[in-house]
C-alpha cells in the first residue's frame, strides 16, 4: 500500500510539473489573434497625449508594444536577385512603412549615423547627415547635452553598458506643424528644413500635431541599432476636446528654450485661440 501512495504521489507530481512546462512555454509562444484578417487589419494606434503639467527630459523608453500594423500593397521584393533596384534597407522601410535608420559605434566608442531610409525627416537631409554622431545629431535640441544624453547613451546605445537594448523599445514624440493653405501631403511630410512656414500666419485649419512613434531594436549580430520612426498626422481641429486640452497643458509646460525650438511662439497663439473657441458654451463642432 504505501508503494502505491509513493506512486501516485510521484504521478501527481509529474502532472503538476508538466503543466509548469507547458504554461511556460505557451508564454514564450504567445497568443495567435482568433480570426486574424489582413486585408481589415486596423492601423496601430498613436499615443494620446497626456496632458502632463511638468515639462520632462527623460527619453520616456518602454517596451515595444508588438501589436500588428500592416497594409497590403501587392509590392514583391526578391532579395538577392541582381535585378532588384532596391537596396535591403529601402526594401526594409518598405515592408515597415516607416523610416529605418542604422546606428553603428565607430572606434571611438561613438555611435553615428551610418545608413538611413527616411521619406519624411524634420529639419534635416540624410545626405548631409550619415556620419553624424549622435550627439552632432541633435546639438541644437534644447537641454539634449545637459539632460538627455546621458541617458540615451546609457539605455538606448551603447553595445558595453549593463543596460543595454536587446529587446526591442519604443518612444514617442510630437511637434506642431503650420501648413501652407492646399499644401501637398508630400510636401508636408517632407521636412528637412524644418517645420517653420514663418511666412504663414498660422490658422487652426492649417495646423498639424504630428506625431512619432519611434522605435529601437537591436540586431542580434552586427550589435547594430536600427532606429525606426512611424509619421502620424492629425489636424489640430480634429482633436478632440480633452487631447486638445492635454496638448495646450503640456505646450505651456515647455521652458523658454524648449518653446522657442519648436515655434511656439508663432503657432502658439492660434492653438490656444482654438481651444478657447472648443471649450466657448453654444459651440458645436
């Protein structure tokens, strides 16, 4: 009798253990969407604006929400085949549908801008930035040097540190865009001089927020970042009240440099303008 309470207490134990195993392992897998549909896939979401009171100079860094964000072209990429006039970084950018960037280390431990495939920069051309250093990158970004750096370096770049990426991150960021009246959407996304426009007066009908998410990933070889930037655009009349709300709390949160960086005081009038008309009783809009 007590051979067979050891027996089945070891059966128990077998089954128990068995399904530890098992619950791990569907863990690592992950879970597969019931009733996946490409073709209706919804476009990823942007992050709202939160309304923060307080100006912050941290990269604001989480891990990268893998949902699916696809859009089928009926585009076909052969790699390796000599008569593809693409290079694998542009067929890359391509099947992301967003800006890829590769980020090296050069042999002062520096790391720079060593590739790119980017359709839609801010005030920069990626002819004349491969091989800027990070930090050559952003020199004329406000507080980058004093506050910033440190950390990006820290968390986001370098292959040495303890803390480095090898799974991937993701960030987001936002500017505010004047349009001209009946721009184009090329003209508009394109932006390597920047989003002044200083010879428009700024309407809230000829306002963008465009926003960006960015992500980081490491390459599991070369130790290679590559840096991916995904535009969304929104007309500043099409923002509900409270994100409208949250974006007029954080612009009054930015420092005078910050501000002055990001053209608030030629566009800032008329986004405060708007909000006051949104929030006026008897409006309907």
């Amino acid at each position: 009798m007590e051979v067979f309470w050891h027996l089945l207490f070891f059966l128990l134990l077998l089954i128990l253990l068995g399904e530890i195993i098992w619950s791990f392992l569907k863990s690592k897998v992950g879970k597969g969407k019931a009733g996946f549909d490409l073709e209706n896939l919804s476009p990823y979401p942007v992050e709202q604006i939160k309304g923060r009171a307080k100006y912050r100079t941290n990269m604001g860094l989480r891990k990268l929400d893998q949902r699916n964000c696809i859009t089928t072209t009926g585009e076909v990429y052969r790699l390796g085949d000599p008569t593809n006039r693409f290079e694998p970084l542009e067929v890359a950018a391509r099947l992301a549908m967003e800006d890829l960037s590769i980020i090296l280390e050069n042999e002062a431990g520096q790391s720079y801008l060593a590739a790119t495939a980017s359709l839609f920069p801010v005030g920069w051309c990626a002819m004349d930035r491969i091989g800027y250093t990070i930090a050559q990158m952003h020199g004329p970004v406000p507080l980058w040097h004093k506050e910033i750096e440190f950390s990006v370096n820290k968390l986001v770049i370098s292959q040495h540190r303890p803390k480095k990426i090898d799974s991937p991150m993701e960030r987001s960021s936002y500017f505010i865009q004047v349009t001209k009246p009946d721009e184009s959407l090329s003209s508009i996304l394109f932006q390597p001089v920047g989003l002044g426009h200083r010879d428009v007066e700024p309407q809230p009908e000829d306002i963008l927020l465009r926003r960006e998410r960015q992500t980081f990933r490491r390459l599991p070889k070369s130790r290679a970042i590559v840096f991916g930037v995904k535009t969304s655009l929104t007309r500043l009349q099409a923002l509900p009240l409270e994100e409208l709300r949250n974006l007029v709390t954080e612009i009054k949160s930015w420092p005078d440099a910050v501000g002055k960086y990001k053209g608030r005081d030629h566009w800032g009038s008329a986004v405060f303008g708007w909000l006051k008309l949104r929030e006026e009783p008897n409006q309907c809009r």
